[in-house]
C-alpha cells in the first residue's frame, strides 16, 4: 500500500475517491486518527523567555491525562510582578506565599501547585531560583557536630534528580502497598501533591486552635492523608481509627519505606564546618534569602 494516494492527516482524513474495500478505508482512517491523537502538540510561542523543566518522577505517577504524565514543566523566568509575590506579608501570613508564586510561574496549560508531587515541587522551586537569581545561594547552616553556624555558598546547579527505579511500577498508578512489621496489616498509600500538603497545614492551623496546649498532630495527621486503605479498607473512619492506634515502629517504617521509595529531588549537599572540620552531606536549608538573596540588606 505504499504508493497509495491518500491526504496529509488533517480534518478530511483519507481521500474518500480512493477505490479500496471499505474495511481497508476503515482501517487507514483509524491509524490517522490514532496519529493525530498521539501527534506531539506544537510548542506554544510566549512573549516571554520560559525553560521547561525534567521533573524527578519523570510523570510516571500521574494520570495519563495530565499534561505532567510526560515528566515535564514549562517555566517562566521570574519578573517584578513574582517579587511583589515574594514580599507580600499577607501572603506570607497566610503561609500562600510559595504557591502563589508557582501559580504565577507555571506556564504549563491545566496545570497548577495543586497538581505537582511534592518531590517534583522540590526541583521545580530550585529551577524556579535558578532561573530567577542564578545558581550561587549563600546559606547559613549549623554544623550537626560541633552545633556551630557555618556561611556557605550552595551551587544549585550541582543538586539532581535521586536516582529512582521505575522498573517495578504501573506507570500512571499512584498507589502503593507495603506490610507492616508489627501489625502485619497492608496498607496502600499514595504520594502526597501541592493539593494534600495544603489540607494537611489547614487540617493541623484547626486542630492547634482546639487544643492550644495538646501535643503536636503532624505524625498522625500526614498519615491520615497518606494512608488510602488498610487491608483493602479504604473507609475513612476505619484508616483514621487504626493511623490513632498504629504501632509507632509500624508508623516509623512507613514513613522510612515512603521516602526511600519515593522520586525526589536531592536537596543535599556536601559540607566541611569551618569549625571542627566534620565532613558529610546535609540538608540544604531554605531560608528566606532563598527566593530573596538581598532580604538581609
């Protein structure tokens, strides 16, 4: 069928004059449907400089429908309009602010904070800085030895995407089951996105004001929202009920499992204390000079 004549894929589809059976017409019109079903969109020209960035989960944990299924996020550089962001205090009281600032950048259409794994969010804030006040971030971290604060100068550019097998996970599935040690229940649980981490601090603001002088509901209450069912119950009262009774080495083995098997950005870095010389790898901190580099001045 090569020297068959039929149209470039458009709305017309293949020619209807083509004297074929019409099961092979059916066939040759399904195959430019599916074509153009699948074809790659063409890249939206902006007004406005932008970098599309390679997400750590490489979209493998999002529904197919999302445009972030493909592993990637269109962002613009930042402007004055993003720094008034930064620097207004109602924001910043109401705890939006960093939202608020995604919300403005993201040039990815459907797409919002909401939407993005926290492990994604990780390494687009760190592009978001990058492509905003350049690579060098100047910190203040305590040395985790000798307990002695340390100026440092971070190189972003050198922080990467965790190494992550996604050989043994149905792409588009964002559930995930392990067995606990002590319990011997199996629970599914799921990666949290922008959307969970935003009930989660409206949920404990609520309960703080309840009960001022209680002990903090962080552990709990990020389980509950983490937690889609125990032993293939996934009634909210039943996960709700067993997370309050959870044996704590049963929470703590959870929570390690979630990590180590969870695609993240790496926010570490190497560190020397210039005070006792201890050598190791830490946390890189997230000050408020991050997004601000002159907010000491």
């Amino acid at each position: 069928m090569d020297n068959i004549p039929i149209k470039k894929m458009g709305a017309d589809g293949i020619n209807p004059n083509l004297d074929l059976p019409e099961e092979v017409k059916a066939a040759l019109q399904n195959d430019i449907d599916n074509a153009q079903a699948t074809a790659p969109a063409a890249p939206v020209q902006h007004d406005f400089p932008t970098e599309v960035i390679e997400l750590p989960s490489e979209g493998h944990f999002y529904d197919p429908s999302s445009p972030l299924s493909n592993g990637k996020l269109e962002l613009k550089y930042m402007t004055a309009k993003e720094e008034d962001i930064l620097t207004s205090q109602n924001l910043i009281k109401k705890g939006v602010v960093l939202d608020k600032l995604l919300e403005s950048l993201i040039v990815t259409p459907g797409v919002t904070p909401d939407d993005i794994l926290v492990g994604d969010r990780n390494a687009v804030f760190v592009a978001a800085r990058i492509l905003a006040y350049g690579s060098k971030y100047e910190a203040k971290v305590v040395c985790p030895k000798c307990g002695e604060e340390n100026d440092v100068s971070i190189e972003l550019t050198k922080l990467t995407n965790k190494e992550f097998d996604f050989s043994g996970f149905t792409k588009g599935v964002n559930e995930f089951e392990f067995e606990l040690p002590i319990s011997r229940k199996v629970v599914r649980y799921k990666l949290l996105k922008g959307k969970d981490e935003k009930n989660i601090e409206e949920e404990l603001k609520a309960l703080s004001k309840l009960n001022k002088n209680g002990p903090s509901h962080e552990v709990t209450t990020r389980l509950k929202h983490v937690i889609v069912s125990v032993d293939g119950d996934d009634k909210r009262g039943i996960v709700n009920a067993f997370v309050d009774n959870m044996p704590s080495q049963d929470a703590r083995e959870l929570r390690k499992h979630i990590k180590e098997h969870s695609p993240d950005f790496d926010m570490t870095f190497d560190f020397t204390c210039e005070h006792c010389d201890h050598e190791g790898r830490i946390q890189m901190p997230m000050g408020i000079n991050f997004f601000w580099p002159d907010a000491e001045l």
